[in-house]
C-alpha cells in the first residue's frame, strides 16, 4: 500500500515512442577510432564489452530535435485517443536543444496543432527530466489546474558523436581524453511521449514517489551539444550511493518498493544496470532493457523503455521508474497499471 502522500487522481492514459531509423554500432565506432585507440593504449571493444551497447540509432540529418519530440507526442495523443485541443499542457524535457530560445516546447505545440489556451514550456533536468514532468503533470491534475497533459522528449546523438569522434582523431588526443569523452559514446537518439490525466477506464495509476538530490556532484559530468566530459567512474559511485539513499527514504516513508513485478530504470550501460539491481536487491530479470541496442537516450529512456513492454504489462502490475540525472539528483515514482 501507497503511503499517504500518493496521488490519487493522477493516471497514464498512453506511452508511446519513436524510434530513430538509422543504426550506429559499436564496431562502427571502433573503426573510426582504431587508430587513436592503438596510440594510447585502448582495448577495442569496450563500448560493447564494458557497457554493453552493441548499437545506438542516428535521426536524420534533416530531423530537429523538435521534430523528433512532436512524431512521439503524436503517437501518444493518437494511443490515448485524444483530439489535440483536449490537452491544455504541454511539457518538453528534450535534452537536447538547437538553441537557447525559444523553448523546444513551443516548436512541439506548432507541429502538433494544439489550442491556444494549452500551456507550454520546457522543463530541464538531465536525464530526470521526464520523470520529474510526470510529477509537476500528476500535481496540476491533482489540484484542478490541468485535466488532460502531454510531455514530450526528442534526443539526438548524431552531431555530438560526430564531432566527438572527429576531436578524438586528432593527434593531440590522450588516453585522459579518451575516457573523459567516453560516455558520450553511449548516446543514442530517440523520442518518447506520454498523456496524462485523471482516472478513465484502462488508465494507470500515478501514484508518485521520492527524490534526493546530491549536487555536490553537479561538476562529475557537464555537456553540451558538442561534448560531454564526464568522470564515469565517480558519477557511478555517486549515482549508485544516492539510489540506496532515495530507496532507503522511500521505504521510510512507507512505499513498499522491494517486491515490484517491473522496474524500468534509466538505461546507462551493463554496469551500472547490474551494480545498481545488486546493490538495491533487485531481480534483474524483472528491468526491461533498451541501452544494448539504442543506447543512453537521456530523459526519453525511461518512458521509452517503458513504451517497448507496456503490451506486456498486466491489470495491477506495479512498476517502479527509476532515474539518475547528472546533478545529481534522483527520482523514483510507483505506477499501478
């Protein structure tokens, strides 16, 4: 049983994502980076052997990142059976942005047609974005200040590996350099969407959750569009410390999180998938998995992952969203489907 503070208006009536076309492999990656890697002493292979990403996938060159989130939404507002001027929220948690202003939102909102009276606007928090717009959604259809809302992610790898590989070419590159930029390798590209709104039949549950925030690691992995320098081995030891902290309150408080039939985490890479069921006692065989194929997406990985086993998924079946953002912070919310 929930604790007190779940919300109990708040469900899922659709998930949906979008899967870029075009696949990158690992291999691929290796060859253009064969000789880099012989001059400074790096083992081929690790990007599939270390974080078991066989694969990720490219938009193409004439996809917006905009437009990567507005074909998801689309889906999602097809899957809930909706017509777009029902929704009067729209949220953006791309990552991924081609310029500072105006907001990913605002090109979604165009793209897919909806009301003037729909409110718009990007929310921004690393990976967790996504996870945290279920949240503030479930809170403005909690308190009557939105009935029907869309959140939206569209995230592409193309231009930072591209350019990533083309600095790691150079002469000057060190093996400091390698490993540095090494995570960005594990990005891949993809879009998700999810309708939210208040309880209908074949809807699930959003009941909420728990979230600890750690910053003092806000400066273990910085990125932008170009590149992404991250200290992978301290982001993994800081990322895994805060989720015993932010399950370790959740159980405080009451949510009954250890015997969940599914749990859809952040996808990262093998090791952290598997330190991170270790550590938290949970049975891997229950954590659905995108990142060998697709990759890191970002903010879109959990409700992406989430889309790919929602046919699976039974009447009462409980599910546990699990994301790390770089940041740190931490969120955990329990869906009942």
């Amino acid at each position: 049983m929930a604790p007190p503070s779940a919300f109990t208006r708040a469900h899922i009536w659709s998930v949906a994502h979008a899967e870029a076309p075009e696949v990158v492999t690992s291999d691929w990656i290796d060859e253009q980076l064969a000789e880099t890697y012989e001059r400074v002493g790096v083992r081929p292979g690790l990007l599939t052997s270390v974080a078991g990403i066989e694969a990720r996938r490219w938009w193409p060159e004439d996809v917006t990142f905009d437009q990567a989130a507005a074909i998801a939404g689309q889906k999602a507002i097809d899957a809930a059976g909706v017509d777009p001027h029902e929704i009067d929220m729209l949220i953006s948690t791309s990552v991924c942005k081609h310029h500072l202003e105006p907001s990913v939102a605002c090109a979604v909102h165009h793209q897919l047609d909806l009301p003037a009276t729909c409110a718009n606007f990007d929310l921004g928090n690393a990976c967790l974005g996504f996870v945290n717009a279920m949240t503030l959604a479930a809170t403005a259809i909690e308190g009557g200040r939105a009935r029907t809302v869309l959140i939206v992610d569209g995230e592409g790898s193309r231009h930072t590996q591209r350019t990533t590989i083309e600095r790691l070419q150079a002469d000057s590159t060190t093996l400091t350099d390698v490993f540095d930029q090494f995570a960005s390798l594990t990005l891949g590209s993809g879009a998700a969407a999810m309708v939210m709104g208040p309880p209908r039949e074949g809807s699930h549950a959003f009941l909420g959750g728990v979230t600890r925030a750690a910053t003092e690691h806000h400066d273990l992995c910085v990125g932008d569009l170009d590149q992404m320098r991250t200290d992978t081995a301290a982001l993994l030891v800081g990322g895994l410390d805060l989720a015993r902290e932010t399950l370790d309150a959740a159980l405080a408080e009451g949510w009954a999180w250890l015997d969940c039939d599914r749990y859809v985490m952040h996808q990262v890479s093998s090791v952290h998938t598997s330190k991170l069921c270790e550590l938290l006692g949970i049975d891997p065989d229950k954590v659905p998995l995108t990142y060998p194929e697709f990759g890191n997406i970002g903010p879109a990985a959990v409700p992406y992952t989430l889309s790919t086993v929602a046919d699976d998924l039974s009447p009462g079946d409980r599910v546990l969203l699990m994301g790390i953002g770089s940041g740190l912070n931490c969120s955990v919310v329990e869906l009942v489907w």
